[in-house]
C-alpha cells in the first residue's frame, strides 16, 4: 500500500517562500512520476508540477521560474520550493505518485499567501 505524507505548509507574506515535502511509504525509485496538485476554495484541482521516474520535470505556466520541484530517492522524498508566493497561490497542496499504473494521493498541506 502506497502512502504519501505532505507537510511544510502554512502562512507566508507575498513574496515569501516555503518548502513543501511528500514522504513515501515505499521507494519512489519505483514510481513511474510524482507530482504536485493543489486546489485553491471553489477551484478544481491543477496540477503544479510533475517530475518523472527519469527526472523530466514540467511546470505549470504560472509558476515557472518560481517553483522547483525535486526528488530524494534515499529519502524517499519529494520536494516543491515555492519562491515569490503570491495571494493566488493560496491552497490545499497535494502529492500525486504513479505507481504501476495506479494513482495514489495524500491527504494534503495548506498555503495560505497573505499579509
């Protein structure tokens, strides 16, 4: 069983930075892509950021330049670096994690971008 575990949110001024992490219960050496999603009240849930298992990355439009997205396979960890954090970039962060073919989600970090 596939579990991820998010943390390293919380409130930060316009302009800020936060480090988001995802744990996994298991080697994500294995896993075909991970990625970020968020959901910000009353949107549908966008993907962030996607890293493969053979480390090609892609970004939302939005966030390029200001997000990185990386991965720890030692520590079976993946991180997002959030720099410039504007207002709209408040929300419910999710990790995503491809696993033979089936997609498994946690539960969740909240950013909230405000003064």
């Amino acid at each position: 069983q596939v579990q991820l575990v998010e943390s390293g949110g919380g409130l930060v001024q316009p302009g800020g930075s936060l480090r988001l992490y995802c744990a996994a219960s298991i080697s994500i050496f294995t896993f075909d892509a991970m990625a970020w999603y968020r959901q910000a009240p009353g949107k549908e849930r966008e993907y962030v950021a996607i890293i493969s298992s053979g480390s090609s990355i892609y970004y939302r439009d939005s966030v390029k330049g200001r997000f990185t997205i990386s991965r720890d396979n030692g520590k079976n960890t993946v991180y997002l670096q959030m720099n410039s954090l504007r207002p709209e970039d408040t929300a419910v962060y999710y990790c995503e994690a491809n696993y033979h073919g089936m997609d498994y989600w946690g539960k969740g970090t909240l950013v909230t971008v405000s003064s």
